[in-house]
C-alpha cells in the first residue's frame, strides 16, 4: 500500500479552520489473486472553535476507487457533522451524517445509502488509568472472490457489496512507567 497527498487549511478567522485534504493510495497484492487497486479520496472540512472547550463543524468527502482485476469502480460520498467536547477528565465526540456508495462494473450498477456515525467517551483518572466506550455505524465495501473451474475453462469472478458495519468497542489502559503500559479493547 502506497499512499500520498497534500492538505490546504486557511484559517478565516480567529476561531474557524478550512481544510483541503487529497489523497492518492495505490493497492497492489504480490499474488495475481488480490484485487489491485487505485483510490482517490478528497476532504473538505470546516471547524469551528464555540468555547475552549467544544468545536464542530461539516466534514464532506469523495472516494474514487478503480479495482484493476475486475474492472469495477466504486464511488462513496460522505457527509458528516462532527463535534468534540472536553471535559475536566474527558471528553465526548462524535459525528452523524450520510454514506452513499455506488459501485459499477460493466452495465451492472449497485447504489446503497444510509445514516453513518459514531459517538465516544473517553476519561482518565489520576495514576495513569483511562478508559473509553465507543459505538459506530459505517458502510464500506467488501469483496468476494468466485473461482470456477470447468475443464478446459478457468474463471476468476470478484463482486464488491456494501455492508453496514454497527459496532461497540471499549477498552482500558493502565500506564505503570513512562515506557510500560497494559491495554484491554474488546469489540463486537
């Protein structure tokens, strides 16, 4: 995996942040078996600063994906509110928006759309010791791989679908020295 890219960001005033951000990632697999891929993924993002303590703002992205080995394009669009607000010994974020993706391979088209999201609770205690809760809900896309073999007649078939991720993780951490620390995350 390769990946490259530059980032604007403007500041238009005092408590307000605009972000370019372009990314390029090349995907190749050693084996002829992977799906070799190309991605070109574009960030738009507006933050603002409402208190010392809480910012927000609109984050909107663009994914252009071209499987090599198969021929499919795969498109997904994001639009999302974000938040983060600290408190004393922690801190709230979170985001809410919409996914759309789109994939199309020769005259086969597959869109799908849905509410996307997140939202996290991290704290810390005196001693070293902190914690965090998380749940998530995302559309991505995952491929299958078909081999049929026929005598005389080989054929290798790919398919991307959407797939709706919901998940719950949360996980603990215990600094003993500046170099030694235990972590516990648990997901489902």
């Amino acid at each position: 995996v390769f990946a490259t890219g530059p980032t604007f960001t403007i500041h238009p005033g005092q408590r307000d942040d605009l972000s370019l951000d372009v990314e390029y990632q090349m995907t190749r697999f050693q084996d002829s078996t992977g799906n070799d891929s190309d991605r070109v993924t574009t960030t738009s993002r507006w933050q603002h600063l409402f208190s010392a303590r809480l910012n927000g703002g609109l984050s909107l992205s663009r994914s252009d994906i071209e499987y090599r080995q198969t021929g499919e394009d795969l498109t997904r669009d994001n639009a999302n509110l974000f938040f983060s607000w600290r408190r004393p010994n922690g801190e709230w974020s979170g985001e809410a928006g919409y996914t759309r993706q789109e994939s199309r391979q020769g005259i086969l088209t597959n869109d799908t759309g849905g509410f996307t999201g997140q939202l996290r609770y991290s704290h810390s205690w005196e001693g070293g010791s902190s914690a965090f809760g998380e749940v998530r809900r995302s559309i991505t896309d995952v491929s299958t791989d078909l081999d049929v073999r026929i005598p005389g007649l080989d054929l290798n078939l790919s398919e991307t679908s959407a797939v709706t991720v919901t998940a719950l993780t949360v996980g603990t951490t215990q600094q003993w020295t500046g170099r030694t620390s235990s972590d516990l995350t648990l997901s489902g």
